[in-house]
C-alpha cells in the first residue's frame, strides 16, 4: 500500500508541475494587458506603464514563469494584481466557501443517491427501478442553474422558506450556515443524485449477477449479509470514482450556481481573476482546483484499494 | 418685477452671478435653469430666493414664490438628516451594490467603489438630495472671481474626520494635489499643481488654468474621485486599508467578496442619522439583486437596468429613484480610415436609427432622444435650436448612394454591458433596412476596451488603434467637458472616431472659457451643430439612471453615478 500511494503521489507532482505550465501559459496569451485591466481605460498611459512596472508583469516571460513555479513550491502565491492583498489568503477563504457548499452537496447526494440505486438494482424491471431511472435521467438533464432559478423563485421568493443569498452572516452558526446553503446544495444535489444513482444501479447489478454471489446466496447468507459483505463492496467502487471526479467539479466548475445565489466561490473567484487578468489569483486558484481533484481521486483510488485488494496488488505487481 | 428687491441681489452679486440673475430676469433662463446656474456660482439660496421672487410678476407673496427658496433650501439642507414624521429610528438599511473593483478614493473607477467610499468620505459639493444637483458639503460656499479663473471656497466649520482630528484646508489642499497629479479627468487641464491654497484654515483658492464657469462640478460628487481625504493619506491608499472620513458612516467591516458595512459617526456635523448603519452586499449582475430584493434579502439597489429590473416597477413596495442623466452610449466611426470616412455615410448610419424604438425597447420609455452630440438637454447650457434627426431610410439611402457607397458592411463592436448587446442588435435591424450590414461583435467589457475601442497601441494618437466601428458606454458628467475633451478633442485620448476638426476644437475652447450664460449657449450651439452635421459619434440616447428602495425605508436618494446615500434614511 505504501508503494502504492507514493507512486500516485509523485504522478501527482509531475501533474502538478505540467498544471501550473498550463495555466501560466494560457494567462499569458490572454488578450489586453494587466495595468490597463486594473486601472481601467481612462487612466493615463504613464500610470499604466508605472503599475505594470510595479507588478513586474513587463519582465521576459521566462523570469515570470520561474516566479510562478517558484511560487507555487513555497506556497507563496504573490499578491492579486486587482486587490493588491495576498492570493492565499482570499484564495482559503473562496476554497472554504466551496467546500462547504460541496460538502453540504455531497452530503445530501450520495446517501440518498446510493439508497435509491441500491433500492432499483434489486428491483431490476419493477416499477420502482424504472421509476428511479427515470427520476434520475430527468433530474441529468436539468442543468444546475435551471434548479437554482426555480428553487429561489419558487422557495426563496414565494414562499420565503429559505434565503436566496447563499451566503450566511458573518459568524453565523453552522444551523444557520447550512440553512443559507440549503437551496444552492439542493440544486446541485438534485443534477448529481441521477448520475450517482444509475451508476450504483449499474454496479450493483453486475454484482448481484456474478457468481461470487450466487455463491454466498447458496451457502445460506441472508440477503442482508451478502449485501453488506459481498455486494456492496464491489458494487460500489466505479460509483466510488465518479464521486471523486464530481468533488473536483464542485469545486470549481459551479459558477452558474454561485452567480444565481451570490455565492462567492472558487468558481466566480476564477471567473473574476481571469476578467481581470489577475494571473497569480488565476495561477494559484487553477493549481488549488487541480489539488483538490488529485486528491480527491487519490483518496478515491485508496478507498478502491481497499475496498478491492486486487488493485493495489496489480499495480505492486 | 420688484426691482428693489432685484437690486438687492445685484449689487452684492459677482460678475458671473449677476450675469446669471440678469439671464433670468430677462427670461432667457427658466426658474430650473437659473437655480441650477446660480447654485454653481455661488449664489446664496436667499439670494435665489429673492431674484425668483422678484422676477415674479404675478405670484410675490412668501408662500407663492417660496417653492424655489424651499426647494433650495432643502437642497442645502440635504447633508443634514430630516426624519419623516412616522418615521422609526433605529435599524439598518441592506444595500445591493455591484462588487468594488477599488475602493482607493483617487483611483477608483466603477460604480461599487464610488457607493462605498461615498458613505465615509464627502465632497466639497454634495448632492442635493432631489438628487440632481450640488448643495454645500464639506464646503458652505464657493465664490468666483470675475472671469471665473479663480474660485474661493469657504469650508464648514466643526468637522472633524472620524478619529477626531480637526478637518482642515489643509486637508482640501493635499486631496487636491493628489487628484492633479493623478491626472484625474474631471480637473486635468483645468486644475494645475499648485493650483488649490489653502488661505487660512478654512479657506481653499482654486486658481485656474482659465476662466471656467462650472468648476463646482469638477469638486463634487458628480466627479466621484473629488472625495476628501486626510492630509496623510497617500495615492494608493484604500478606504479599507486606512479607515478614516469626515461622513455620516464609519467603515465596520470590508470583503470584497461579500460586502461591507457601516455604523453610524457620533460626532458627524450633520447630526445624529436616523439609522444605527447601513450593511452592503455585493454582486456582479443586476439579477440576483433583484432576486435579493424580492426574497427580502436586501431593502435597496443602487443601480438597476430597465430589462433586469423590470419586475420592480410593478412592486407597490419598490420605491424606484429614476434620475434623468447624461448617461449615454457613443457609436463611433472612424473619420480617418475605413468606410466612414465620408461624412455622408456616417449620417447615413445616423439616420437608421430608429431613436424613440430604441428608448422604448430598451428602457421602456425611461430615456431621452440624443442627436447625435453630447449636450445633454438637461444642461442649462444646452439649445434647443438643432433640429432632431430622426429615422430618414430614403435619406440614408440617398446619401449612400450620393457617396458612391454600395453593399455597406460592417463589424459594430461592443463590451457585455447593460443592454449594450441589444442595442447592437437592434441597429443592425435598423441599419439593414437602408441596406447597410452590421455584424455585432460582442465581448467582455475588459477585453473590448483595451481591444477594440482604445487600445494601447499605436500610443500616438491614442486610440488610434481603434475599429472603424462600435459602442462604447459613456457615464453620467454634471457637464460634457469630459466627453468633449477625451472622446471628440483632436487627439483626446478616449477619441476612437480619430475626429479632428478645427471648428470642433475651437467651440470646444470657445465652451470652455464661455463664463456666461449667453456665452455658454452659444458655444453649445456651435458645438452640437458641428457634431451632428459631421456625425463622429451617433448618440441615440440619453438613459435615466434607476436606482431604488424597499417603501420600509425614506430619506434615500441617489446620484447618477451610483452614490448612495441613507444620511437621512429612517425606518417607516
């Protein structure tokens, strides 16, 4: 298992380095120039030419880019070009905000999500399997923004049930908070369950048609144990890595839900660093989202691993 | 006309003041005009008082001709808080404003930064609380001289900034320089270093480039970066970084992620505001403030468009502040290259405008026609005398023909602003049915400034790297001198059209040293003819500026330049 993980974890690394080159390339290309973008079309000339001076953005692209990967080993991300303020601290606090509006996403999803594809696989071809297939192609292919918009009409504006502005007061308790994210969690929710239900369909389906199972069924298990010992453990583990790509995307591909509920997320926090030309802000958020994707798939492939043994031992081999 | 009570006035009057009481009483000036010329001048609001008294020929009792002296009056008044008489003291007003780029007074260049920095910093002219013009702020009185090349301005007394130092000229005089040597575009040219003194500790003289009859605008809020700051401060230096102001609010907390919020100043020379403080939250489209609103998430907007905000004017509890402005939209055509260069064919283009369709498709009649110049009718300078285009297409199409001009097509560029990608629709409709072909290309706003409508390079002329043709977003100037400057001014440097004509260029200089009122109008008449003869820029409109409150609320009014203000803002 060792092997295992530092191999991923150097891939990782080498991820990481060819991210970073990505991303400073194609901020580089970007059309304008970022003195210009800061202060504006109407500030003089000589002001712009001072600031892009200041910000070091007229050195050779070379010394730029040896700044950058700099940067990111000692985590020192510079300043935002728009705000003047340090990267890592505002990039912690958009990283929070995602992550608690993932995390409350998630949290709602896959329970219910795994239940519902459980429920339908062993119900193959009864009404309630096809009802909870079509519930979940239906819920697909509603874009999240679509759910976003009918929820705060509907939720927030009608009825006045919930707050249409995801974001809580200033140290608000964490009722409170979950209350604010309650409605921009649910329309995510709602896009994902059906994706994560079918593949648990999927999977558990093949499983309970294998002979292991059969087996265990002959040899006198309930159908509970061989759910819990047999099934669920094989069954689960392509949902388990369709569940990490999603973190990755919650993180940092949910704009259209942060602008509906004014939730200041990594994705408008991207949206806006690149509007803006604030290149370390778009650097650093693109290497923290690609972070977060290879851990998140690095934890999913450890949860495989240990779920089914035979894959880590195929890549010890 | 009670002549005593006219010579009153007269004889204490300033050349340029008394140019304007003479203007009046001769009825070239209406009642709104002069009270607006001679609050810019200086004049006492009894003395205003007086002169429309006077000039009132049937109406001289104190109640009849006391709507102008109150209405004056009140818009000295307007810094000082008033309460409703059901009004509840206490509370917080939410403010839905779009999300600061800066908030550094100097620097600062979009609507967000100009709101919050206008709650904790003041200005020596304020904004008269119908919103629409100057009133006393941090200055009680401003004076000019003769011919208007030097202006003295009396300040307050008993202001202090919020950590309890004394307010001072000194105070003018720095924030002053800061602004000159920032280059700011409401005083370059007109202010030089050096220019503002302060003669005693309440006292600052603005000594000129030249004479300049509306140099009070140019330190008001309708200059949004004239705020003034401490001695101390420094260019660059942010509202956030450097808490400080002589206003009615106290800066609590700033996220430019979230918002930002404000508690009320104690010692404010204004008096004790209604409210405990205002709470702001920030946004990037006028959508979710609208949804905010509505889901009671928010009690005021401080700007909306017609089409976002379109379910607010059917909302009984909204109550919608719409400022008639000179907020307009410029359709340049290169004169120097490209297929504009005839004149005939720019008034082609000019002439398939449909103008009241326009208004009415995207303001929903909450607009005013241009005509193809940046004169605004609400200036009081502005005549009348130019006929309106209006749509022609058998013109158009006969001065295309004349100009030898067949299958005209081209790219109309525009930034992702407001309803600017529907105007760009709607003229290529238009345009088409004279024959000429459009193909709107729209982008971000930051791309298409520093791409199609200004780019850097070529540096000499500026702008002349522009397309030959697009829409670029122009916001409201209490006096066009900006727009005549930058974007029409041989060689100004926002001047996509490259237009350089030596008649324009001498009205321009011609407006500018104009001090009276005769004199200004005619320079604006020469001005709006040449501009709408040669046609560098179609101006269809003139928009209103929509801001608004939840009817829990009174006391709010609003600037067109997205300054809020709740000095007098109480509960209902």
């Amino acid at each position: 298992m060792a092997r295992f993980i530092s191999r991923r974890l150097l891939l990782s690394l080498i991820t990481l380095w060819l991210l970073t080159t990505i991303v400073f390339i194609i901020a580089n290309v970007l059309p304008n120039d970022v003195g210009r973008t800061i202060l504006g079309p109407f500030a003089p000339q000589e002001t712009v030419d001072a600031l892009n001076e200041r910000l070091g953005t007229d050195r050779p692209i070379i010394v730029r880019y040896v700044d950058t990967i700099l940067g990111v080993v000692t985590l020192d991300f510079g300043e935002s070009y728009v705000t003047g303020q340090a990267v890592l601290p505002q990039l912690a606090a958009a990283i929070g905000r995602s992550a608690k509006l993932a995390g409350l996403a998630l949290l709602i999803t896959i329970p219910l999500a795994i239940t519902a594809g459980l429920y339908a696989a062993r119900r193959r071809d009864r009404p309630a399997d096809r009802g909870i297939v079509l519930l979940g192609v239906t819920s697909s292919s509603i874009p999240e923004f679509v759910t976003g918009t009918i929820l705060v009409v509907v939720v927030g504006v009608q009825l006045r049930l919930l707050p249409v502005l995801a974001t809580p007061p200033p140290n608000a308790d964490i009722p409170t908070q979950i209350r604010y994210l309650l409605m921009p969690a649910t329309a995510m929710a709602i896009v994902y369950f059906g994706y994560i239900a079918r593949m648990t369909r999927a999977g558990t389906i093949e499983v309970l048609q294998s002979d292991y199972t059969r087996t265990a069924m002959m040899k006198g298990l309930t159908t509970g144990q061989t759910m819990r010992r047999h099934v669920l453990r094989n069954a689960l583990i392509p949902t388990v890595a369709v569940i990490a790509v999603q973190i990755g995307y919650l993180f940092g591909g949910i704009i259209a839900v942060e602008k509906i509920f004014n939730y200041n997320g990594m994705g408008q926090t991207m949206l806006f660093a690149a509007q803006r030309k604030d290149i370390p802000m778009l650097t650093a958020g693109a290497i923290v989202i690609g972070v977060v994707y290879m851990v998140a798939t690095l934890a999913a492939d450890m949860v495989m691993a240990w779920m089914n043994p035979r894959i880590r031992l195929d890549v010890e081999r | 006309m009670d002549y005593s009570e006219l010579d009153k006035v007269r004889r204490r009057a300033m050349p340029l003041q008394l140019d304007v009481v003479e203007a009046f009483a001769a009825g070239r000036l209406s009642r709104r005009e002069f009270i607006q010329r001679a609050t810019v001048l200086g004049l006492s609001m009894g003395s205003i008082g007086m002169v429309i008294a006077a000039c009132s020929s049937t109406s001289s009792s104190p109640s009849a001709s006391g709507a102008a002296p109150s209405q004056a009056a009140s818009a000295a008044a307007s810094s000082a808080p008033s309460t409703a008489p059901s009004a509840v003291a206490g509370g917080k007003i939410r403010i839905a404003i779009q999300r600061p780029v800066s908030i550094d007074p100097v620097g600062m260049q979009d609507l967000g930064g100009y709101g919050i920095t206008a709650q904790s910093f003041e200005f020596l002219c304020t904004l008269n609380s119908a919103g629409n013009d100057i009133a006393p702020g941090l200055a009680l009185k401003w004076t000019p001289n003769a011919d208007g090349t030097v202006w003295t301005f009396d300040l307050r007394q008993g202001v202090k900034w919020h950590d309890g130092s004394p307010f001072t000229a000194d105070d003018v005089v720095a924030s002053m320089e800061r602004l000159v040597a920032a280059g700011n575009s409401g005083l370059k040219g007109i202010l030089p270093p050096g220019g503002a003194v302060a003669t005693d500790a309440n006292t600052v003289t603005f000594t000129l480039t030249g004479g300049n009859g509306n140099f009070p605008y140019l330190v008001s809020v309708f200059n949004a970066q004239t705020l003034i700051t401490p001695k101390a401060y420094v260019a660059g230096t942010t509202l956030d970084k450097v808490p400080a102001g002589t206003g009615a609010w106290k800066l609590l907390t700033y996220n430019q992620q979230s918002g930002a919020t404000f508690e009320r100043n104690p010692d404010w020379w204004g008096g004790t505001t209604p409210l405990d403080g205002t709470e702001w939250i920030f946004f990037d489209t006028v959508g979710p403030m609208v949804t905010a609103y509505q889901g009671d998430q928010v009690d005021a907007i401080v700007q909306f468009d017609v089409l976002s905000g379109a379910s607010l004017f059917d909302d009984p509890n909204f109550s919608i502040i719409a400022t008639e402005a000179a907020l307009h939209r410029q359709i340049w055509m290169r004169v120097d290259k490209g297929q504009f260069t005839d004149k005939r064919v720019r008034q082609a283009l000019a002439y398939t405008f449909d103008r009241p369709a326009l208004i009415q498709q995207l303001f929903k009649g909450r607009a005013q026609l241009g005509n193809d110049h940046v004169i605004w009718q609400g200036y009081p300078y502005f005549d009348p005398s130019v006929p309106q285009r209006v749509q022609d297409i058998p013109k158009a199409k006969q001065l295309l023909s004349d100009a030898g001009v067949t299958n005209l097509k081209a790219t109309l560029y525009a930034g992702q602003l407001l309803e600017i990608p529907d105007l760009a629709v709607l003229l290529q409709s238009q345009a088409a049915q004279a024959g000429i072909t459009l193909t709107p290309s729209v982008e971000s706003l930051d791309t298409f400034y520093g791409a199609q409508w200004c780019p850097a390079d070529p540096k000499d002329p500026p702008c002349s790297g522009a397309q030959e043709l697009g829409i670029v977003d122009y916001g409201h100037r209490a006096t066009p001198d900006v727009y005549l400057n930058a974007a029409l001014k041989s060689k100004g440097i926002w001047n996509s059209s490259q237009y350089a004509s030596a008649a324009f260029d001498a009205a321009f200089t011609e407006f500018q040293t104009a001090v009276g009122v005769d004199a200004q109008k005619t320079a604006s008449g020469k001005i709006e003819t040449i501009l709408n003869d040669e046609v560098p820029i179609g101006l269809p409109y003139f928009y209103n500026y929509l801001a608004g409150n939840s009817k829990k609320f009174s006391g709010v009014y609003s600037s067109a330049l997205g300054q809020m203000f709740f000095s007098a803002t109480s509960q209902v």
